[in-house]
C-alpha cells in the first residue's frame, strides 16, 4: 500500500512539474517573437513550425498532467524532445541535447510510474506477453 501511495504521488509531481514546463516552453515558442525565429532558421526551420512546436508542447504539457492522456502525451512529446535532439546534434549543439533528454527520461518515468498493473503487481505488458503462447 506504501509502494503504490508513493508511486502515485511521485507520479503526479514529476507530470505536474515538466507539464508546466512544457507549457511554459510552448508558449515561449508562440510568443518569443524574433529570438524564436532567428534560432529556428539558424536550424533551418520556417517559423510555422516553431508555433506548430509551441502549440503541440502546450497540449503534451496538459495531457501529461491528466492520467487518463498520460500515454498520449508521452508519445507525442517523446516525438518532439527526439527531434530536438536530432536538431541540436545535426547543428553541432551537442551539449544542448542533454535538456530534450532529461525531459524524455522524465515523461517516461511518469508515464512508467502511472502505468498499469497487472497480475501479481506486474505491468500490464508482462501480464499480455504471459498469455500468448510461444511459438
């Protein structure tokens, strides 16, 4: 009982805080003018695509917080932390990769701690992979 209390919690403090985090960088992408435009065509980007980006952080940041979208939000902000990735390594930023990495790490932490159990306290997906037969 002590286990699945402090997963719980620990859950919903990691999803708050970097759902407000990626609020708050969506809304630095719509809203950081001409900075948000030099740095997105320095990586070759059109400015569409930083409001598109900023849009997307926005809905993944509130989808994180609410369980029930917790799997959504990961997938789609998993999708944009790995592109960043790529962009900052593609244009010789190599230390900057490691702020979309510590995100990822964390989204899916959440998205672990939040998961599923199964039989016996296992993730759903070890239950799944228990019932099919072997070839």
């Amino acid at each position: 009982m002590k286990n699945a209390r402090l997963r719980s919690v620990t859950a919903w403090v990691l999803a708050v805080i970097f759902g407000l985090l990626f609020l708050v960088a969506g809304l630095g992408k719509l809203t950081g003018g001409e900075a948000v435009a030099e740095m997105f065509s320095g990586w070759g980007y059109p400015l569409w695509f930083a409001k598109v980006i900023g849009v997307l952080e926005m809905a993944g940041g509130l989808a994180l917080i609410i369980p029930r979208t917790t799997r959504y939000a990961v997938l789609g902000l998993s999708c944009i932390m790995l592109g960043a990735m790529y962009t900052h390594l593609a244009n010789g930023e190599g230390l900057d990769v490691l702020r979309p990495l510590v995100f990822l790490g964390a989204i899916w932490i959440v998205w672990w701690l939040r998961g599923p159990r199964g039989a016996k306290g296992r993730s759903s997906a070890s239950s799944f992979t228990d019932t099919v037969p072997s070839p």
